[in-house]
C-alpha cells in the first residue's frame, strides 16, 4: 500500500539521495553533497520556500517531490510548480506519481491555490505522457530560463 505524505526532516537524508541519483539520472550531474544538503534542509526551516511529499510503501520511502509557490497577481493567490520529482527505479510505472499528483492537487483544492505547474525536459517525452494523463497541458506557455553555472 501507497501512502502519501508531507515529508518530515526524518526524511531529508532520502530526498537528499533522491536528488543526487535524479541530477545523475536527468542531466548527468554531480552535485556537490553540501550544497544540495543545505538546500534540502533550508526547506525544512523555512516553509514559505515550499514544502516536500513523499510517497511511502512498507515504511521506506520510496519518491518524493517539493512544492514552491508563485504569486499570481492576476488571480490574487498562489500556483504551486512541482518540483525536484523523484520515484526510485523498481517503483515507477505503478501509478505512484498519479498517486501523489492527486494528493497535491486535493490539497491545493482545499486551500484555493490557482493552478498546478511543472516544467519537463524537452526530450523526456515518457514524463509528457505522464502529466497529459493527469490533465495537465503545455499548450498556453513555453519555459525560458538562465540559470547561473
């Protein structure tokens, strides 16, 4: 059995992991155990970054996500971007994400957020099948980024 929860910082040295293995996995990246360390726990310190869901089957953690806000001045409140979104290897393809999609959603619902967003890698077109399956659409916006090196 899934269960779907707001993660803890008990659970910080997983998503931890889970960064390091997705920043491989994704971009084949190393990142700097420090930095994503601190950038992990400052989440836990400080809400109004976001917050981090993991899904957990037979008491281990098996994927994790973090939601950060954006003020939206034409709708008067928040959109949530999913973030950082993580399912271990021998756990996708099982609805996992789904499960946790629906549970973010259901929550944004209660509190009146705007809307749910993500950004995917372009070629990642297994990801796109995904979020097109929930409903979600990339049809109003192209994403356009800098990012320091």
């Amino acid at each position: 059995m899934i269960i779907i929860r707001k993660a803890n910082p008990s659970d910080a040295p997983t998503i931890i992991d889970f960064q390091q293995k997705m920043a491989l996995e994704t971009e084949k990246m190393t990142l700097e155990p420090e930095t994503v360390t601190k950038g992990v726990n400052a989440v836990f310190l400080d809400n109004s970054r976001g917050q981090y869901f993991v899904a957990e089957t037979g008491g281990n953690v098996v994927a994790s996500l973090l939601i950060t806000y954006e003020w939206s001045d034409w709708r008067n409140c928040n959109v949530w971007w999913f973030q950082s979104v993580y399912v271990l290897p021998d756990y996708r393809r099982q609805g996992i994400f789904r499960k946790m999609y629906t549970h973010v959603r259901t929550k944004a619902e209660e509190q009146g957020i705007a809307g749910l967003r993500l950004y995917v890698e372009t070629n990642n077109a297994r990801a796109k099948k995904t979020y097109e399956a929930l409903g979600m659409s990339s049809e109003h916006y192209s994403f356009y980024e800098w990012m320091r090196k």
